[in-house]
C-alpha cells in the first residue's frame, strides 16, 4: 500500500551535515521525497508535534501498552516521559531542521526500519541511528537533555497523517 510519512532531521543530523546522507538512504530503499524543506521550528507547531498538554499521547509515549498497570506505574511513566517531550520541544527548536514528506510502498514501517531504534547506542548496524548516531539514552540522562538521535519518523499511518497535516498544511 503506497502511503505517506514525515520525517524531522534533528539540529544535531543538520549540523553534522547528514542531510544527504539521510534522505540518500531513504532513497535507496525505494521511498520518494515528495516535499522538503529547511527551518527553524516554531514553538507553536513543535508543541503540538510533541504535545505536553496531551496526558495519553504523553503516557502512551513510545507506543507503550500500559494494560495492568497500577496508577503508580502509570503516574511515574507520565512524569518521566514529560520531562522526554519538554526536553525533545527544546531541542527542536534549538536549530534549524528538516521536514521531508516521504511517500513509497508501506512507507511508515519501512522508514520507521530504515531509522532504527530510538535509542542510537542499541539501534543495528545498517541503520541511520546504528550506523550515524553518537548518543545514547544513558548519556543524555546524565547531561540532563533530549537524546541526539538525527531524526523523528511517524510511528504509525495515523501519527503519519496527523503529522504530515502539521508540518505540510495544504
């Protein structure tokens, strides 16, 4: 099914001049670029990207089942990942990024695959994060700070469509 999804380039993968390199391997895996473009994020629509005031988006965060939780459990997985989205807001609006609307067969899943895991130390080689990140989890713990990971790829079609209709309005 030929499908559409966003991908953000991070501050840090413009900055370390990996813009070719990124899009080079989504191309390479069939997927066409179908908008692009260079700015700086506005706190506006980074806030609703990375929705704060939104408690379910924010106890959801990483496509977390919480089915048998108790309420401390579901209480502590909402303060530690709204610190995640207030530090991910502040980082990408820290510099300039890259919006680019990819379309292609499957096109979430596979570049959600061509991506890799969250987390750059624990992402296969053969990957973007895997093979170009330099951060991890631990150490951006330690620093106090969002994870330098290059990119944000929608998760799933409907992330995809209500991202895309953000970042790309008609």
């Amino acid at each position: 099914m030929i499908e559409k999804t966003l991908v953000l380039i991070k501050p840090d993968g413009v900055k370390r001049n990996l813009i070719g390199e990124i899009i080079k391997r989504f191309e390479d895996r069939g997927l066409k670029v179908k908008a692009l473009e260079m700015l700086t994020a506005d706190q506006a629509t980074v806030s609703e990207h990375y929705q704060l005031n939104n408690r379910d988006y924010i106890i959801h965060l990483g496509h977390v089942d919480t089915t048998g939780w108790s309420n401390e459990q579901i209480e502590e997985k909402y303060q530690k990942s709204y610190k995640i989205v207030e530090d991910l807001q502040k980082f990408l609006i820290s510099g300039p990024i890259v919006k680019i609307l990819l379309e292609g067969e499957n096109a979430v899943v596979l570049v959600r695959e061509i991506t890799g895991k969250t987390d750059p130390s624990t992402s296969p080689k053969g990957t973007i994060r895997g093979d170009l990140g330099e951060d991890s989890f631990e150490k951006s713990n330690q620093e106090d700070r969002a994870v330098y990971n290059l990119i944000h790829a929608s998760g799933e079609l409907d992330e995809a469509e209500r991202e895309i209709k953000l970042w790309f309005p008609s």
